[in-house]
C-alpha cells in the first residue's frame, strides 16, 4: 500500500491540473491533459509555415495549457509575445464559430490570415470557410462574445 501512495497521489495531481485548466476557463481548446493544439507547436505555422510537431521535452504553460515547440528559439518567440502565435477562438474551429458552436480544431486544417492562426474541423470544412474569410471571421468574432465562456456541449442544445 506504502508503494501506492505516490502513484495515488500523482494521478490526484493529474486530474487537479486537468481539472483546472477547464474551471480557468472553456474558451481554451485542449484536451483533457491541457495539451494545447494537439502538441503542435503554434510558432511554426508562422515561421516554417506548416504544422509541426512540438517535442514533448520543449514545452511552456500558457493559460494553464501546455504547448509543444519543435526548437527553443520557437518556445522564446511564444513566451516573449503568446498572444501573437495562439489560434483564434481558443483553437476551435474557425467555421464552427461562426456557425455558433465549438467543434474541435484540427491542426493540420489551418491558415494564417492577416497575422492570427485559425484552425477549421476538416479539409471540406476548412474549404467552406476559404470561400468566405472575412464574411466568417467577422461572424465568429461576434459569436464568440458569447460563446467563449460556455462549455461545446452546452452550445449543442
């Protein structure tokens, strides 16, 4: 039992920090561990202009989320400007939030437009939402007043 304890404890802990990274907020996309876009590193859409995958070992905690960087000089940049690389609406899709709800993001369906990140569900998704940029970026800024704060399930009723 002695031998339990600190395995018991951990799993507390896990399911404390999971916990909290929800009750700060829902407007945050990310999973039930606070891993941030699927561990993709948000620099390197900007900087290499792809999806890359964030290396486990490189991480900060940005709004009780975790985020993955494929190299350190991505993680500085983030640390030093966060709000400058974070994807839109909490990384939710980009469509679903216009439409009114909060479906999740998938990092490889993504653009960068005017400097912000957004991410889209799917590829035909993602192709609806090109056709219409700032027709649904407009829509989904005004939505999202009112429904950052609410939790995906809520918003399906």
């Amino acid at each position: 039992m002695k031998a339990l304890k600190p395995l018991l404890a951990g799993i507390a802990l896990s399911a404390t920090l999971a916990a909290s990274a929800f009750a700060a907020g829902v407007e945050l996309n990310a999973s039930s561990t606070g891993l941030a876009l699927q561990g993709y590193d948000p620099v390197a859409y900007f900087t290499d202009g792809a999806p890359t995958k964030g290396n486990w070992k490189i991480t900060t905690i940005h709004d009780d989320a975790t985020y993955r960087f494929a190299s350190e000089e991505h993680k500085a940049a983030f640390e030093a400007n966060p709000e400058a690389y974070l994807p839109q609406y909490g990384g939710y899709c980009a469509f679903g939030a216009a439409m009114g709800f909060k479906f999740d993001g998938d990092p490889t369906h993504w653009k960068v437009v005017d400097g912000e990140l957004f991410l889209n569900i799917s590829k035909d998704i993602q192709e609806r939402w090109v056709a219409d940029i700032p027709g649904f970026v407009a829509q989904a800024d005004e939505n999202w007043t009112q429904i950052a704060d609410k939790a995906p399930e809520d918003l399906q009723q």
